[in-house]
C-alpha cells in the first residue's frame, strides 16, 4: 500500500510486505491500493510439479482476470495477455458475463487434477466489455499440457476421429494426435466421423486423467463449407442481326449467393485455340437462385454493349 506522507518516519511495516521467510509462500505477490495481497493467475497455475498441482493449493488468494468461459457452476478467468499459465477455472455462481474483468478471493484447490479457485470470499466486477485474450493456436497432440490449463485454445483443420468417447466428448486430429472435445457449452453440432472441421475453441478444462477443449457454443465449432460448384448452363452466342440476345449463363446447383472469387470466364477462338477475351468473376455472386449472367441481355450481372469488339464470336469458339 505504501506510506504517503513522506515527512514521516519509514515504518517498514507500510512501505512493504511482508511474508514468511525460507519459503516460496507469497512469491509473485503484492498489495493492490491499500487491498489484499493480489497473486496473479500466472504465479496460482505456474508449476515445475510432474503431477501439475499449484504452488498455492490449500492457501487463499485474490486474483483478477477477464472472464473467456461461463458455465452454470462457474466459470474461467484469464490474464488479458493470454497464453501460458495464464488461465484459471473459479468454482462460483456468480455468473459473471464474457469480457467481465472480475476480482475474486478463494482457496486454491486441486479437483481430479484441475486447479481451480474455489469457496470464493470476495468476488467483484472491476469492469466489463473488456476484449478476451487471443487464443493460443496448437497442434492437438500439443493441447494436452499443464500449462494450457484453464486457457483459451484453438486447433485448426481437424478431422473427428471419434464422435462419441462416452459422456458426450468426442475426439479430433489435425494428424498430429488426438484431442479431446467435451459438452459442457452449449452447441448443437453433432459429430460424425471423419467430419472436416476448420477449427475448434474453448477454454482448456481437465478431468479423470484426460485435458478436454470445452466449446463455448456454437461460434467455437467453425465447420468446413464445401464451394458450391458453378457450370456453364447455357450459351447463346449467335442471335440475328444486332446481338442483342448473346449471353453465358452459369450456375451453382441452385445453391444460390455462391462467392464467384478465383474464377474467370475466358473465350477462345475456334481456329486457333486462342483466348480473345476473360472475365474475372472476383467479387461476385450467384444470385439467390443460383445463376449469373455475363452478356448483352437486360440485366446481366455483366452487361456487355451489343457490337462491343471482341464480345463472342460466330463459329465453333469455345467458352470456359
């Protein structure tokens, strides 16, 4: 807390903490304003310990972290940094909201192996719509590691390897090794095998000698949507008189509002085999229906002037 007169004696009993000697107790830890001895969740979940307990199991601590996961009986907090031994799962229903920066005084227990913060004695809102810590992107054989605990994760470009280990968790592969993915949020994906999934988020949680991603909902399961393909439906390249009439008409199955980025429709001459003109599609769309139209015809999606040079020939050309 600190002494603020300074015309006074020096009382070390103001100016500093103090803590037991000849033993790492309190070590990492401070004052915050005159209030409790504030111990980051660095320093509770840090361990050198095979077996992965806390330094602190059985103390009592103050904390703070911004809260990345909410469950009906509690909830993990994260240091705004992220990464490493910087997360923590508080045993409370309080219910605390996502980007809740919050205070909380507990004991520091050991449950199956999880540490977790629990008998809270002080709980409090510092400030809300703070920004949640960036997940730490891994291989999934690199998930299952203490210091991921209680952390924001993701795993990218996974394939179900397994749809139902029993109690609703369910594993994946990125072909690095398998990761277990649990039910405690709340999404309705149901896997299947050999399901191509982007990615998966979610705090890390641990238990009955397993780590587990928990998926928040549904905006943690990002699934893989196959491109719609697109054809050439219909050409009508040689109308009497003025082309008025001449269009390429393509077409997604009926999908409908299919992202035409990376395609081009390139036309070529029938004599030669060589292109005479191209159309980058980049940034357009099927209609709701699932058609697009390049040609001179009312309301193409790309209007060609009749008699522009070069517009599609008479003949046997060709167009792709």
């Amino acid at each position: 807390a600190g002494d603020i007169d300074g015309s006074d004696a020096f009382d070390p009993t103001l100016e500093w903490d103090g803590y037991a000697i000849d033993t790492f107790d309190g070590l990492g830890s401070h004052s915050i304003g005159g209030g409790p001895t504030f111990t980051p969740i660095y320093d509770i979940q840090y361990t050198a310990d095979p077996i992965g307990d806390s330094p602190y199991a059985g103390q009592v601590v103050t904390t703070q972290g911004i809260v990345t996961g909410v469950l009906y009986n509690g909830y993990w907090i994260e240091d705004a940094a992220g990464g490493p031994w910087n997360g923590l799962w508080v045993y409370d229903s309080s219910g605390p909201s996502l980007g809740d920066l919050v205070q909380v005084t507990g004991e520091v227990a050991e449950y199956n192996g999880l540490t977790e913060l629990m008998n809270l004695t002080e709980y409090a809102v510092v400030s809300s719509g703070n920004a949640l810590p960036a997940p730490v992107v891994l291989s999934t054989v690199a998930v299952s590691d203490e210091q991921y605990e209680g952390v924001l994760v993701r795993v990218e470009n996974v394939t179900v390897t397994n749809p139902d280990l029993g109690y609703g968790e369910w594993s994946v592969s990125d072909g690095s090794g398998d990761v277990v993915i649990d039910d405690k949020g709340s999404y309705t994906y149901v896997p299947s095998a050999g399901d191509a999934l982007a990615s998966i988020v979610g705090p890390l949680d641990y238990g009955y000698g397993a780590f587990k991603i928990q998926p928040r909902d549904d905006n943690d399961i990002a699934l893989i949507v196959p491109t719609p393909d697109v054809v050439i439906n219909e050409v009508d390249s040689d109308t009497p008189s003025y082309d008025e009439l001449e269009f390429i008409e393509l077409y997604d199955g009926g999908e409908g509002s299919t992202a035409l980025d990376g395609l081009v429709v390139v036309l070529f001459n029938g004599s030669d085999d060589a292109s005479y003109l191209a159309f980058d599609l980049d940034g357009f769309t099927t209609d709701a229906d699932g058609y697009f139209v390049i040609g001179t015809v009312a309301g193409a999606d790309i209007y060609v002037a009749p008699g522009t040079y070069g517009w599609l020939q008479n003949g046997a050309d060709a167009v792709a």
